[in-house]
C-alpha cells in the first residue's frame, strides 16, 4: 500500500515519535513528504521530517536535512545536525559542511557532537578545518578531539 502524508504525520504528531519505527515502516516512500515538512512553516513538525528524513537513510535524504540546514530556525537546524551522520557519508558531506559552519554555535557543536560520535573518516577534512577555525573554543575542542580519535581508528598504510 502506498505511503501519504497522513501516515507520516501519524508518526510525527506524537510528542516523541518512534523514528526507528517510522523508519522502518515508512521507509524511503515518506521522503516527498518529508521534504515538504521540512518546506513548512511548522517548526515542530520540520524538525521531526528531518531526523526522520536521516533514521531512513537513503541518500536522498540528504536533500530534505540540506533544506533543515537552511531553516531559519536553530532548532530545525539543530535536527539536521543530529541526523547528518545518519546518512552515507558522501550524501551527509555537503550538509555538514553547511551544519558546521552554521552561524549558530549549538548548530555547529551538535554537527562536531554527531560526527564524532559516528568517527566518519570521511568528516575528517570538514572536522580538521572546524578545528582550526571556529570561533568557539569548546567546538574547536571538540573537533580536535573528533580528528584524534578518528585518525587513531584508521588503519596504518
């Protein structure tokens, strides 16, 4: 049976949905109407599309966080940030580039926070120049302590 936006929002109106559940009911088949929540006014609702959008973890779902990393809301901001590593990294790269440079720093820890605790080597660029540059101390700190632990993960060549 196809998927509609009725039962997406079935799982999105809850107070605190089941995303692995929705994930796995739903599937890639919710992600048009994800995007389009992530497209709303609704800032709730944003949010929810784009985490669920990242526990799917299509490829495609990179589209919908690139459109939760350019709300005007931190908030929704802040829930393509914790759903970035959720995606394959080749997708997720572009976003959190844009996640980590975000000009609100709960933004940008939470991008760092996510990448390190996924220890993607293919952050490790985005983590090293968040190292070197970012304005706050404690998210420098923390992308440094990102690129040790993912660079002593990696095999020796």
């Amino acid at each position: 049976m196809p998927i509609t936006m009725n039962d997406v929002l079935a799982y999105l109106d809850s107070d605190e949905p089941s995303y692995d559940q929705a994930a796995d009911d739903l599937g890639a088949d919710a992600l048009p109407y994800l995007q389009q929540l992530a497209e709303a006014d609704d800032i709730g609702l944003a949010g929810k599309a784009a985490y669920l959008a990242g526990k799917i973890g299509s490829p495609d779902s990179a589209e919908i966080l690139q459109t939760a990393a350019r709300h005007a809301d931190a908030s929704v901001r802040v829930a393509a940030a914790a759903a970035v590593s959720l995606v394959p990294p080749f997708a997720a790269d572009p976003v959190l580039r844009m996640l980590v440079t975000d000009e609100d720093s709960g933004v940008r820890r939470v991008a760092v926070e996510c990448a390190l605790e996924h220890a993607e080597p293919a952050f490790l660029d985005v983590l090293r120049e968040v190292a070197d540059h970012d304005q706050d101390d404690y998210i420098r700190e923390l992308a440094s302590d990102a690129v040790r632990r993912i660079d002593s993960m990696r095999p020796l060549t």
